[in-house]
C-alpha cells in the first residue's frame, strides 16, 4: 500500500510509490527536500532509456525533467534517462502520491 507523509518535514519519506507492475519492479523512494520539493529515485529497468514519473495531487501531473516541475499532461512533459529526479514548486501539506 502507499504511505504517506506531508512535506516540509525532510526526515519522513514523502510517498512510498509504485511502478507500474508489469515491470514488476521495486517502488521508488520518494522523500522532502524542502516544504515544497521531493526527490523519487529508483533503481534502473532494465533496457529503459527515458523514465516518466507521474505525481498524484488529487489529479495526475506529469513531471517535466528540465523544468522539474509539474504539467497537466503527457504532452507537455519531457521524460529523463536518469534514476532520480527532484519535483519542485508543490504545494507545502499536500500529500502526493507518484509512479515511474
């Protein structure tokens, strides 16, 4: 199940998340880096060369690599060949949840 934590306290995980289960693969850790930014890392799938990571707020948001921000569609986000990603510019006591 998921666990949830809300920012800006650093020392608690913010959302234990999930991948998508036909990778069958371990769930990212996500934690606060401050009251209004986390940091998913995960360990790497095989034969993947970009990642997708998207953050539930109540709605799906699609993070946005370069920006490392939040956007309201796949569209418009840019996925990254990296195991980690920091999201900035959420909103401090929101509980998120995110997958890869």
């Amino acid at each position: 199940g998921f666990q949830f934590a809300r920012c800006p306290n650093p020392t608690i995980p913010f959302f234990a998340g999930h991948y998508n289960l036909i990778m069958g693969t371990s769930a990212p850790s996500l934690h606060c880096v401050s009251a209004t930014s986390i940091l998913a890392s995960w360990s790497a799938v095989p034969d993947s060369e970009l990642y997708s990571v998207v953050v539930h707020d109540g709605t799906n948001k699609y993070v946005d690599w370069p920006t490392k921000t939040l956007r309201a569609t796949p569209e418009d986000a840019t996925p990254g060949s990296d195991t980690s990603v920091k999201v900035e510019g959420l909103k401090p006591g929101v509980a998120y949840k995110a997958q890869v």
